[in-house]
C-alpha cells in the first residue's frame, strides 16, 4: 500500500502596507483627511 507524504507548513508574513501604497495615491489622501482611530473609539464607546 502506498502512503502519500502530506507536508504542511503554515507561514505567516509580516508587512508594512504603507510600503505598498504609492505617496499620491488617493487612500492616502482619505486616510489624512479621515480620522479613522476617532471613529474606531467612538464605535467601542
């Protein structure tokens, strides 16, 4: 009988989005112009 040699490796990455997202991209220009911790503290309020 033959049995198959399952190998299972979880990773995990670690990353820094803002190295990803450009300078004049326009998510940034949302994220400066909304206060996102305010409204997450004001949601757990």
């Amino acid at each position: 009988m033959l049995r198959e040699n399952k190998v299972e490796r979880d990773q995990m990455e670690f990353f820094c989005i803002d190295s990803f997202v450009p300078q004049d991209h326009l998510l940034r220009k949302i994220e400066d112009a909304v206060a996102f911790v305010q409204l997450l503290l004001s949601d757990l309020a």
